[in-house]
C-alpha cells in the first residue's frame, strides 16, 4: 500500500491514508473514512472544485453529505452526485438514496478501470 500511495502522490493525486484498527476478536476496523469522504464531498462541492462526483460506495452514512451537496445548486452551478456500484445479474446493489442517478458497474466496465499494475 505504502509504494500504491507514493504512485499517487506522484501523479498528483491527494491521498488520506487511515491507520486499520483491529477489533477484540483480532477483525481488521476502518475508521473514519466515510467521514473522510463526507468532508470531501462537501467541502470541496462549497469551493466548486468539481462539477461530478462518484460516489462507490454502499454506506448510508454518506447519505447528508450528498444530500448537502445537491443544496449548493444554484443557477449558475450544477452540481450532481452519482452513485456507482458493482452490479452483479440477480443481485440489486443497495443505491445510496440521497444520489439521483446511479450507475452500475458491470463486469465488463470493472475491467476496463481496473488496476492491475503491481507497485
């Protein structure tokens, strides 16, 4: 992951590494990174540092954030939220309901963004 985040950072790309934390029963925990990503969402949708965001993400908790970001539209500004999700046949994704697209990643739009490259 440390040589991922320096390939990144080489590109330019700002990255927020959160420490994993391990429960009782030794089960790796993430924290923080939907706050992470709420923050991001917003703060740079205040600044209008973009006009799309891609959500991928399943967790409900983003759902305020998003829900924020659509109150700065304005006449001037449109700003939309997009919600991605792999999408398997027979199984419906769990769609974040504050996004009002969505965009389902099929198994042939996987491959096409997937990184293979070995850091």
């Amino acid at each position: 992951m440390d040589r991922r985040l320096q390939a990144y950072a080489a590109a330019g790309v700002q990255t927020y590494p959160i420490q994993v934390r391990y429960d009782g029963k030794g089960r790796a925990r993430e924290k923080g990174v939907d706050v992470r990503i709420a923050i991001d969402l917003t703060r740079l949708g205040q600044k209008g540092l973009y006009d799309v965001a891609i959500v991928v993400s399943e967790d409900s908790d983003l759902n305020p954030a998003i829900s924020d970001v659509y109150g700065l539209r304005d006449g001037e500004r449109w700003i939309a939220i997009e919600n991605a999700l792999p999408h398997a046949p027979g199984m419906p994704p769990k769609w974040l309901s504050a996004a009002h697209r969505v965009r389902p990643i099929d198994a042939a739009m996987f491959a096409k963004v997937r990184d293979d490259k070995k850091y």
